[in-house]
C-alpha cells in the first residue's frame, strides 16, 4: 500500500475535526453545569494580543476544507475570522466541513499532486503546488488553531486531555 495526499491531507483533516467537535461538544456540557456562558468562551483567548476561540474554530475549518477548496481551485485566502457565529454555529460549522471532506474521493484529491495554488493576502501571492500547499502552510496552521482551541476550552476550565485532542487513532484492522 502506498501513502497518499489524500492519506497525509484529509485522513488527518477529519481526525482532528472530530477531535475538535468532540471537544466543544464535551466543553460545552461542562460550561452548562458550571453556569458558563458560551458566549463568553466564544470570545475568550490565552493572552490579549491573541485572537479567540471563534477565529480558532473558524480556522481550523478554513485549513481544512478550506484549503482543499484551494487546492481544487487554486486560490487560498485568509479567513475573515467570521465574528458573527456563536457557540451552536461554531459546532456547525466543524459539522458542515468534516461532512464536506467525508465527500472526498481518495483519488481526486491524489490527482491533485502538481497543480498550482497561490496563497493570496493583499498585494501579496505565494505560489505552491497543491502538495506543497496543504503539507507546508494548510497542515501546520489547521494543527496550531486545533491546538488553541483546545488550549483555550482548557484555560476556561474544561475537563478536556490529550486523548480527547487526538480523536478517534488509525489503530490496524
């Protein structure tokens, strides 16, 4: 057996978005027992000049079927941080792209290997193959804001631990 783009991509994408609605779902039980407004977590960050839990579940989205879109299409900008969605739309939103990448086929995305994707800010445009896109820039951005998150539901009292960060394992049928 071979190992894929789709494999070292979208295997790990919706491992990890799993992982990440896991951990909302299971915060939020615990900010209702506690009398935590959601609302409040929404917007709570690690230190001030950090952006909140809402730009970090909207970015690991972003990184994830986000970044397939633009190996697809070409063109990846940033997210615009959406800072109109609250807790239940945060919780649709990881719902919406884990269900997107599920509609995946392993050999469309592997036919993507070679083809060009510019990353767009402003004036500025840095070119990649769609390989060197996703495993460069997409994968390690999608792990660091899964990662916030995760640091931020735990900041604000969350009984979450590793294993709830890493999901459901690849474990050998």
């Amino acid at each position: 057996m071979t190992f894929s783009l789709y494999d070292a991509t979208v295997a790990n994408y919706l491992q990890i978005l799993g992982a990440v609605d896991g951990l909302l779902t299971k915060s939020l039980a615990y900010f209702h027992e506690k009398g935590i407004d959601p609302a409040e977590v929404v917007e709570a960050r690690l230190a001030a000049d950090m952006l909140p839990l809402r730009f970090q579940v909207v970015s690991v989205a972003h990184h994830s079927r986000g970044a397939m879109e633009a190996a697809q299409n070409g063109l990846f900008v940033p997210s615009s941080g959406k800072p109109d969605l609250d807790y239940p739309a945060l919780q649709a939103l990881v719902s919406d792209a884990r269900n997107e990448l599920q509609a995946l086929a392993p050999d469309a995305v592997n036919a993507l290997v070679g083809r060009d994707v510019t990353f767009k800010l402003g004036e500025r445009a840095l070119p990649f193959t769609a390989e060197g896109f996703l495993m460069s820039f997409s994968l390690p951005n999608f792990f660091f804001h899964a990662t916030t998150a995760y640091d931020i539901l735990r900041h604000k009292g969350a009984p979450l631990g590793k294993r709830d960060f890493m999901g459901r394992l690849k474990l050998k049928a």
